[in-house]
C-alpha cells in the first residue's frame, strides 16, 4: 500500500478497483510499481504476470505477491 500511495497520493487504494482501466496508473507506474514489489519482496514479476487484472487494485497487487511468493 504505501508503494501505491507514494506513487499517487491522492488515491484511495483501499476502494479502488480499477487502477489501470480507469487510467489512475500508466505504464511508468506499472514498471514502478514492478521493480519496488521485486525489490521489497525479493520476487520475482515477469512479463506473463504483467496484466490488467494482476494491477487493477492493491488487493490484485496483494495476491499475485502472495503467489509469486508461494511459488519462490
């Protein structure tokens, strides 16, 4: 979450679900937000996990973390 809101301050990540179909996050975000998550949690995002619905909301963003930490 406070990766999110570093990025966009004025969000409220909590409710939001529709990150990138409602443009709130644009590719830089997306590539921001893909290498802080790897660096923070030491996983792994590649390029066949980089989908909307994977970035659509903090709970997305906080299940394909848990995934790919499960699968590491």
């Amino acid at each position: 979450m406070e990766i999110l809101q570093d990025l966009h301050p004025d969000v409220d990540f909590e409710t939001e679900e529709h990150l990138v179909d409602d443009k709130i996050l644009d590719s830089f975000d997306i590539v921001s937000l893909i290498a802080e998550i790897n660096d923070n949690f030491d996983i792994a995002i590649t390029a066949k996990d980089i989908l909307p619905e994977n970035f659509n909301s903090a709970q997305a963003l906080y299940e394909l973390i848990r995934r790919l930490e499960e699968e590491a």
